[in-house]
C-alpha cells in the first residue's frame, strides 16, 4: 500500500477538504430540539452525520428550554449549536439562543438550524444571528460540508 492508503474494509475520507490536522481538536456541535416539538428523526440524523464526520456531538434530547441549551452549548465549550424546530415557533425559539448565547458572551458559538420554516423567514432569522437554515431537502453532506467550512474549533 503506497501512502494515503487505507486498510482494506477502512473507509477514508470523502473529500480531501473533509480532513483535518491531527493537531486540531475536533468540532464540537451541540444538536438540540427546542420547544414542545416531538419529533426528532431529522436532529437524530443529522447529530449522526456530524458525528460520522469526526465531531463531537451532544444531542441534548427533546423539549428543551432555550436556556437549557445554551447552558449546554456553554458547559459543553460547544463549537457551534444545530437547532431543529418542525413546530413553526422557529421565529421565537432560534431568536431566543441567539440573544442567550450573546447575554452569555458566547456569541462565538455559531447558531445554525433547519426543520419547517418557511423561506420568507430566513433572512430575518440570519439578522437575529442564526448563521445559516436548512430546510427540507437539505442533505447531510450539506450539513456537514457547511459545519466544516463555516464553524471553527478556535
């Protein structure tokens, strides 16, 4: 095997901009499911993702509180919180981590999401700080390749 091979059955990575230095600690994302919303297969999906990318993930689970995941992000010394909301209170609950993180001086940690929210609302969002929306369709490498390139472990 020349150099750069892997072990047979070994998958490498998919993309030569999908490796990181071996001195850089890995990505630190925190996927939560703000509000009342039940259903968390895409957060799941997505958290896998991320996780089968190389970062580090803390799903924080159903219904929580925007303060509950901020004070996760924070204790978590997270690189970047993934909100899924599917319930229509994306306006109220994204706004809301984003005021915390800032109340917190943690406006470094990048806020980003997806579930059903309607496109009219997207620019608002990005000016309440909310980095960047997915909507339906998105596709993980998507997610993953967008992470990579816009949220730093710094």
């Amino acid at each position: 095997m020349g150099p750069g091979s892997l072990s047979p059955g070994v998958q490498g990575p998919a993309s030569p901009t999908s490796v990181r230095l071996m001195s850089e600690s890995p990505l630190r994302i925190v996927v939560a499911k703000p509000g009342l919303d039940g259903h968390d297969r895409g957060a799941k999906v997505v958290a896998r993702a991320l996780r089968d990318a190389g970062m580090e993930v803390v799903y924080t689970g159903l219904h929580q509180t925007p303060e509950q995941i901020v004070e996760a992000a924070i204790q978590e010394d997270a690189d970047a919180v993934g909100l899924s909301v599917l319930s229509g209170a994306h306006m109220t609950l994204f706004a809301k981590v984003a005021a915390l993180l800032e109340e917190r001086d943690a406006k470094d940690i990048v806020v980003f999401g997806g579930g059903i929210i309607p496109d009219a609302d997207i620019p608002e969002l990005k000016k309440l700080g909310v980095a960047k929306v997915f909507t339906p369709g998105a596709t993980t490498t998507e997610i993953v390749e967008w992470v990579r390139t816009h949220v730093s472990s710094d």
